[in-house]
C-alpha cells in the first residue's frame, strides 16, 4: 500500500501558497490566465479564491479567459452545483 499525506481540512493557506497559483503555466494551447482560474477554483475554498482573484484583477489578468472549449470560468463553475453559488458570488466581485 502506497503512503499518502493525510487529509487536512480548513487549514489556513498562507499567501505564498494562494499566490503560487498565479505562476503555473498552462498546458499548449490553453489561455494561461483561464488556467490559473481554473485551479484555484478545483483546489481552493471561495475565500482564498477571492484571495487570489484579487491580486489576479490587480496584475490586470483576463477573469473573462476563456478555454479552448469557449469556456469562461464563470461556465465552467456553473456545472458545479454543489459549489456554483458561493464561487459565482465570489466572482461576481470581481467582473
């Protein structure tokens, strides 16, 4: 059996951690700046999402990106419904 790190909920992400996801690069042929929306939104919960866009808005980064389907972030979080309100109002803050 392979070990694996244990799970971990509601700990407290430091900037640096949050503020990383600003750096990853995208895979050829998708928009960096949709990619970077895209993993924040699969790994963080809505406050450190709304951490993140903050500094993402203010570097002057396309919330509007869209994937190589014709995806905006807002799309794509809509095919969450478990987690579609909070981070739709999250966003909203920042269109």
């Amino acid at each position: 059996m392979a070990v694996s790190q244990p799970a971990t909920f509601n700990e407290e992400w430091s900037d640096e951690r949050v503020f990383a996801y600003l750096n990853q690069l995208p895979p050829e042929g998708v928009n960096a700046d949709f990619h970077v929306l895209y993993n924040a939104f699969k790994h963080m919960r809505p406050n450190d999402f709304e951490r993140l866009l903050t500094k993402f808005k203010a570097d002057g980064r396309d919330i509007n990106a869209k994937n190589p389907e014709g995806q905006s972030i807002a799309d794509v979080i809509n095919e969450f419904p478990s987690q579609r309100e909070s981070f739709l109002q999250v966003l909203a803050k920042f269109a």
